[in-house]
C-alpha cells in the first residue's frame, strides 16, 4: 500500500524529497552482488574473437578441417564382419602446428575390456528371465571392437600409433603446418553386433525364419577427430551416450556384398546400371518423375523370391560423397527399395527407403512419403536440402542419423496390423532422423560435448515437420485426431519434467553424458524452449529470421551454443539473454499466478487514504487540490451509487477538467473506462517469462493481453498493473492456452477455481 500513497500524492503535493528518498532506498546497496535476471551473459558466454564474432556469425579468420576418405569396403554376411583399407587425407587448415592426430574408434566402446559398462551404476534386481539372467552373468563378452592391423603412410612405412580406448593417437613424422596435407591408410576389420540383442547405433538384425540378416552399418571406420578453436582436438571418449565431433570432407567408397543384396547409403551411386537389373533402372527413371506416389524398384515378391539364395557371388557398390561429416550404408537382400521425387528449391530430390517385408504394408504406405515432406518442411525452415536423395531404412529398435540415410524403427504385428503408437512412433521417428541431415550433418555442431545443439534443435523443427505432415497427408491420421499428436514440442507435454524433483534434473547446458532423464534434458525441453520462443516470445516472423539466418551462416560449419544464441539475438533486434540464462543454464520452473485483484470506482469524495495522510500532516481536506479519487469495492467508501453511475458523473473534478480542456470533438473521441482494477502478479517459480492473460468481461467478450518478460525486472517475486476497462471485468485466466509451461494452474484464475482432484476426474469419467 506505501506505493499506492506515494504514486497517489506525488502528484499533488508529497516533496520531492520523500519520493527521491524511496527510489534511493530501491536500489542496490553497496557491495550487493547483482543477480538480476536480466543481467547479460557476459560472464557465460566465451569472449568474440576472431574466430567467432560477436554477431554470432563464423570470424574473419573462421577455419575448419578437412578430411577425406577413399575406402574399400568388404562385409562377410557368413560370418558377420566387416573389413576395410582406408586412406584418409588429412588438411590442417588452423592455424597451429600439428604434432600428431587423433582417429576415432567408436567400435571399441563394444570391446572385451571396454570401461563403458563400468561407468554405470547397478543394483540386485528380485528376479530377471532367464536369458536375460544367462547373458548378464554366465556369458563371456563378445568379440567385438576395432582389430587394427596396420597404420602406415602413403610410403608404406609403419606410422607409430598409440590406442586409448576409443580413440587412436597417430605420430606425424613431421609437424604439419597450415595449409598442409598427410595422407595415411589404416587396415582394420571388426565383427558386427546384432542391434537387436547387443544394443547400438548400427549392426545388423537377425531374422531366424529365413536365416538372413539386414544390415545398417555406421561407426564402422576410423574416423577424424575434429581440432577447432574451441576445443583443440575433441578427443573426448565414446562412453557410448554421447554422439559424434566430426570434420567435412570427400569420400570415395567401394562396398563388396553379397550379389542379391540391394544397398545404398551416404553419396551419389556412380556404378548404378552394374548393380541394378534393367527392371530396377527402368523403375528408377519412373520413380524420378513421380512427385505424388513412391515407385517400387525393388518389390515385395521379389524379395520373398531370393530370400533363400544366399548367392556365393559379389557385387561393389561405389558411391562417391561431397563434403559430408559421415558415411553410412544399409544391405541385405531382404529389402524392398521405393523412391519418389520431391522438389526443394528448383532441384529434384529423390526419397528413398529400404525396408524388409515384416515393415509392411505401413512402410511401403508411409515412409517415403515422410521423407519427401520432412525435406520440405526442414527446407522451408532452414535452407534447400543440398543433397540428391535421403534414405529412410527400417530397422528394429534403431533411430539413428547419418548423411543422406538413417534407419527408423516402427513395426507392425505378424499378420500386418498396427496400432496408432507403432504408426506415429514410426512416422514421427523418420521425420526426425531424416531431419537430421540439417542438424548435425550440415549444420555440425559438436554432439560429444553439447547433445541439445543437435537433438533440441531437430526436435523443435521435428514438431514443425509433424504438423506439416498430418496436414499434407490427413489419410495418415486416425479419426480421432485433427492433428499429428507430437509427443514433444507443445509447452504443456514439458511440465511433469520440469515439475519434477530437482535432484534429477539438470541445465540444458549440460554435457549429455551427464544428464539425468536424456531425453527430457536434451531433445524435449530444448525443443519446447524453441517452440515457446517461437509461439510467445518472439513471434513467428522474427523467429523464423533468425533461426534461418543461423542455419544459414553455420551450414557445413562447427558452431557452438554462443553463436546460436547470439546468432538469435543478432537477427531479431531481441535481447534474449534472460530467456538463455533461465531456460539453459538453470533448472528453474514456470510458475507465475494472480495474487489479488482488486476493483476501483471513481470518485470526488477523498478516500481513506488520502484522509488518514491530511490528517496525519495536520492539514485541512480544503487545501487539496482537485482529486481524482479510486474508491476501492468493498472499502468503507464504497457505495453502490459509484458501480452504478458514469466516469465523469462520479468525478466532478475530471468531467470538469474535460469540459475546459478538450474540444467538442476531442470530448467524442475520449475513452470513458467505468471500471479500475489493480492486479497483482505473483512468481513462485524461478523462470522470468511474459505474463498472457485473458480478460473475461460481463458481455462474454474476451480480450488477451501479454505483459513482456521485462515486467519482472526490478521485482522477481510479485508486479501490479492497473487496468481501465469500460467494461466490466468478470474473470482473469493467466497463460489460458498453456503456453509457457506453467507448473500450476491453480493459481492461475480469478475468480479462483476450483481444480478437480485425479480421483475426481476419474469418477466424473466413470458417470459420463
């Protein structure tokens, strides 16, 4: 109430003193540590510099690695391995002089003496099955992980080498200096894990009907490991949670398979007309002017004709790949190939999967059309896909990402049926992997350190891509719904994990092999940050700009969270550092209410306020100026005269301040609002956020007014605002659309409601 008298009498005749003495007393004292809410970044965001400018965008003197790879490639389908001779060509475009290099051996993570099953903890568990019993305790390890043979130069001389676990440190035989280029091979093989019962991002399925196995093969090569500005060589370990840090570069890959099997993966197939029958070439060139329906090259019947051949024969299937991150391939004869076309940007793409017979009929229905409108979606929202084609493969259990192809789980029942779970879980799966190839593969961000870069991102644009599809193809959803039920995206679906004990959860800006509950942490709040950010915050247009500037600027680029956020700001003319503190690097919630809500009249008579003041100054009610009065509903000078009669009619002193300083015409155009209300907005919870309230008024007409985030910045625990209404207020709904991820809404109402209990909830559904 003090600021209620100060504003009040300030105006009339409180010393100036008094009111400068109050605004002293706001501030800061001496020594006081400023944790305002709004305070920059300066002190969390790593300084600009040459490599990385300010704006959020790459430095004058921005550099990045180059690494390309020619391979032969060899896969034993008998005996379930893989070898291969590599030569990689190494340019060291920093700055710095390299003593050595460090190569990736991400297969090592299912090595005998591995530490990745160490590092997790474990309890007795009451009982297990059998065979889950058998394989945890009675079975040796497999044997799994790199065999390196040899590591030598272009020369053929041994290149002395050192492995710690997944990561291989290669001697140079001189430092190589900017500009320069190494060359080296390494000759290496390795047995393939069974994806399904061992687990992991690659490997093959077994099918124990017909004997076959469907590969989908990735991590399978010594790969680069990136040196940057940021972080020098990121040579963190693979412990198995954490993805990939990887360098742009060229690949020429030759892959010898069994004869009958169908592949494809990562590059442009330059030997198409050896590997294909003339069916498929004809079908192929059918399929590349099909814009509406995927063309079957390779069918079903088909499949099921050689699944019994296991041909002795080979085939090399050579692709060729321009500056990509990452190489990936699918094989097996059990798999059925459609393509179709799709238009992004002025070019023909082509939407490709590869799924085995136990995928249909819901692939042959579904996934080549998600690809083609995930394309589309991501296009519009970042940059035209530069690629020719994307690849969905079927897979069990799998969701995994790599240039140009990525496998997807989602299958249906024996007899062909699914229900609608396994059906969005696989739609929504391919949208996302396929999505992928924008964020990490074109835009690279560091996965090892940072999975939300990657993960949140895609997420955000996956939730966009999903709603594009259900409304692109409304035979795809079930009756009941009108549009794609996204899992992730929508601020409400974020709440129970935000809401949830804080001892498990943790900042965005956390590494992810870190993180509790991965899932929530990396893909979901990310994601519903953005969408918030999007929907709320910024709005739309300037959204969109700046999320396209960044995708833009950092294509086929290493960035990191500072030249996002930046990058964001940068674009938009927004100043967003509150929303990155809060949402990124804290484990804050959402939890803003109504605390009062107060309502005002009016009036000429002076109110008990204004009295108990005079009177304490000894003055007299005469030597007030003229007043404008707020008689408080309920107070003791209330009267039922004041709700009832007009704005100029119970204030003398303003109907004659119009009548002598506003024209005839000015006095037809003046608001008359007959109804005052002071309402105070509490926060309970840590996260700063605009306060959208919806006004009900007694006509049934509603009105939405969103107060920006800024409101909160000298007072974090509670801010009023008067309102004037010519009509009259009947209710207030705080965030009456769920969009901020408010923890609780049962503070959000006046008049206050009352929330139905679970129990509650379920016995009116019993009833109805």
């Amino acid at each position: 109430m003090k600021r209620v008298i100060l504003f009040v009498l300030s105006l009339f005749f409180v010393p100036f003193g008094l009111i400068a003495q109050n605004q002293e007393n706001a501030q800061p004292k001496k020594g006081h540590t400023n944790t305002n809410k709004f305070k920059q970044l300066y002190d969390e965001f790593s300084t600009p510099n040459m490599y990385r400018a300010a704006s959020g965008a790459p430095g004058v003197a921005y550099y990045q690695q180059q690494a390309d790879y020619k391979m032969d490639i060899v896969l034993d389908d008998k005996n379930a391995k893989i070898s291969g001779f590599e030569t990689i060509t190494y340019t060291n475009n920093s700055p710095d002089e390299l003593k050595y290099l460090w190569v990736q051996l991400d297969q090592n993570k299912r090595a005998k003496d591995s530490k990745s099953p160490l590092i997790e903890g474990s309890s007795m568990q009451p009982y297990a099955l059998p065979g889950e019993f058998a394989s945890k305790y009675l079975k040796e390890p497999l044997e799994r992980g790199f065999n390196i043979l040899e590591v030598k130069d272009t020369n053929g001389r041994p290149l002395a080498h050192m492995i710690n676990r997944t990561m291989m440190r290669i001697e140079l035989p001189k430092v190589l200096k900017n500009g320069e280029k190494f060359s080296f091979s390494i000759n290496w093989w390795y047995n393939i894990n069974d994806h399904v019962v061992e687990d992991g991002r690659s490997g093959y399925e077994y099918f124990p009907k017909d004997g076959n196995r469907a590969y989908v093969i990735a991590q399978f090569f010594p790969r680069m490991a990136v040196y940057s500005d940021v972080e020098g060589w990121q040579n963190s370990q693979f412990w198995g949670r954490d993805e990939f840090a990887l360098p742009f570069g060229d690949y020429e890959v030759n892959i010898t398979v069994p004869a009958d099997h169908v592949l494809d993966g990562t590059g442009v197939l330059v030997n198409r007309k050896e590997v294909y029958s003339k069916t498929m070439m004809q079908r192929y060139e059918e399929a590349k002017k099909s814009f509406n329906t995927p063309v079957i090259i390779v069918g079903q019947d088909e499949v099921v004709a050689k699944e019994s051949d296991f041909s002795e024969k080979t085939k090399t299937w050579k692709l060729r790949a321009k500056n990509v991150r990452d190489f990936g391939f699918a094989t097996s004869r059990k798999f059925i190939l459609d393509m179709m076309a799709v238009k992004i940007g002025g070019k023909d793409v082509m939407a490709v999967s590869l799924y085995p017979k136990e995928g249909n009929p819901l692939w042959e229905e579904w996934s080549t059309k998600a690809v083609a409108s995930t394309l589309e979606s991501y296009s519009r929202m970042t940059f035209d896909y530069p690629y020719h084609k994307a690849i969905s493969v079927h897979a069990k259990q799998q969701g995994m990402e790599y240039p140009m192809i990525c496998w997807n789980y989602g299958r249906p029942k024996e007899d062909g049926t699914y229900s609608d779970r396994v059906k969005y879980g696989m739609m929504g799966v391919i949208i996302h992997e396929v999505g992928h190839n924008f964020f990490p593969m074109i835009v690279n961000s560091d996965e090892r350190q940072w999975t939300w870069m990657d993960e949140g991102l895609n997420t955000f644009v996956q939730y966009v891509a999903e709603q594009d599809f259900g409304e692109k193809y409304p035979s795809a959803l079930s009756p009941k719904d009108k549009h794609f039920p996204s899992d992730r995206g929508p601020a409400k679906m974020i709440v129970p994990y935000m809401s949830g004990d804080q001892d498990y959860i943790a900042p965005i800006m956390t590494k992810g092999l870190n993180t509790y509950q991965f899932g929530n942490n990396a893909y979901g709040k990310p994601a519903t940050a953005l969408n918030i950010l999007r929907e709320t915050v910024m709005g739309r247009e300037l959204f969109d700009y700046a999320f396209k500037e960044y995708a833009n600027r950092w294509k086929f680029k290493h960035p990191t969270p500072e030249d996002f956020f930046r990058t964001m700001e940068d674009a938009s003319a927004f100043d967003l550092d509150w929303y990155w503190r809060g949402w990124f690097y804290t484990t804050d919630w959402v939890d803003i209410g109504l605390k009062e809500v107060k309502k005002y009249y009016v009036s000429s008579q002076p109110n008990k306020i204004v009295r108990d003041i005079v009177k304490e100054r000894g003055m007299d009610l005469k030597d007030l100026r003229p007043l404008v009065y707020m008689i408080e509903e309920g107070s003791e000078d209330y009267n039922e005269e004041l709700k009832n009669g007009s704005l100029l009619d119970n204030s003398i002193p303003l109907k004659e301040y119009i009548m002598d300083n506003f024209t005839p015409e000015e006095q037809q155009q003046i608001k008359t609002p007959n109804f005052f209300y002071n309402i105070t907005f509490e926060k309970p919870g840590g996260l700063v956020m605009p306060i959208i309230v919806e006004f009900t008024y007694a006509d049934g007409t509603k009105k939405t007014e969103t107060y920006p985030a800024q409101i909160w910045r000298f007072n974090d625990n509670e801010v009023s605002k008067v309102i004037a209404s010519e009509k009259e207020i009947v209710s207030i709904m705080i965030d009456p659309n769920e969009e901020t991820a408010d923890v609780d809404t049962s503070n959000n109402s006046w008049p206050k409601q009352e929330q139905q209990s679970d129990f509650d909830q379920f016995k009116e559904k019993i009833k109805s």
